[in-house]
C-alpha cells in the first residue's frame, strides 16, 4: 500500500507497506474490533488486505521484495522523506569501528524528525566520541545521500536489549529527552 496515497498496489521501485492475504489467514481479532478495523484494509476489487507493518520496495529488475524496516520505528519522516533506519545502521556497520548501532527519528521542529544514531565502538577503537562521529560521518558521507545522515550521534557502550536480544528502540527514543 502506498504510503503516500494510501492505495494497494503492485508498483516497482515504489516505497510502500506490505500487506499479505491468504485464504487461510485469520480474518480478525478476537473481542478487538478496533485492531481489526486498523489492520486490514479492502482494496478497490474487493480483496481484504493484512497490514503488516513493514515497509517495503518491490525491486523492478528481480520481483523481489526488500523489507527496510517497520514503519513505526525504523522508518524516519524527514524533511518529507522516508528514510530505513536499517539502511542507515547497514551502512554504519561496515565501518570497522563500529561493534553494533541503531537508529531512531526523534521529533524535530522544522524537520519532523532527525535521524539520532546510537554507537557502540569496539573495544580495540582508540577513538574518541568526538574522534569517531567525524570518522563515521565521513565514511557514510561517502555512501548515502545528505539527507540520511545522521546528525546526532550518541556513543553508548551497549544498546538496551530485550530478553530476546532485540534491541529496544522505543527506549532509545524515549531517552533522547536526556540529549
């Protein structure tokens, strides 16, 4: 489904939520008809579509689907882009200093959002936080478009995990309060 329109469709190169139907597929939510009204949205054929939460791109070249995050956390509305959080922590993963990142939007008055990326250095990294932002700010610089990169950064020398291990970017965004 569009993200801008808001219409189900099947467009390449186009940055959309994917929604999924099966015959098989649950049909709503027990006792909740309100989740079941947000999470299913019926198409101009009739079709019943799951809203799945994840934004996704059909690539034009395979037919493949590559899923850049979850809209409501690692999708950023910048300065009326949409720009994958993961696409960025990717990025800043390839640098050699960096153990581990995420990145999260955090409220921005004149831009919507501004992208925070959250650093852990690796234990063998001489640098310092001023050191490593340049560092890293330069190699992504030289990777992605202007407006993806990050800028503020927040060295912390580990990310909060859940007891499933997956880092809790909910509690990130609440403690951009303490920048």
């Amino acid at each position: 489904m569009s993200l801008d329109t808001g219409e189900v469709h099947n467009d390449p190169d186009v940055e959309s939520e994917l929604l999924v139907q099966s015959d098989s597929m649950f049909s709503r939510y027990l006792d909740r008809p309100e989740a079941t009204e947000e999470s299913f949205v019926t198409d101009t054929k009739g079709t019943r579509w799951f809203r799945t939460g994840d934004c996704t791109v059909l690539n034009s070249e395979n037919g493949n689907y590559r899923i850049l995050g979850r809209l409501s956390q690692d999708i950023i509305k910048k300065s009326g882009y949409k720009i994958s959080a993961v696409e960025i922590e990717g990025q800043l993963l390839m640098n050699d200093i960096v153990s581990e990142c995420a990145v999260v939007g955090i409220p921005d008055e004149e831009r919507g959002e501004e992208i925070l990326a959250y650093v852990v250095l690796k234990k063998d990294s001489k640098l310092n936080p001023q050191e490593a932002q340049r560092e890293l700010a330069s190699f992504i610089t030289e990777r992605m478009s202007n407006y993806k990169i990050p800028r503020i950064w927040k060295f912390i020398d580990e990310l909060p995990r859940n007891q499933m291990g997956k880092v809790q970017k909910m509690e990130l965004k609440a403690d951009q309060a303490n920048l």
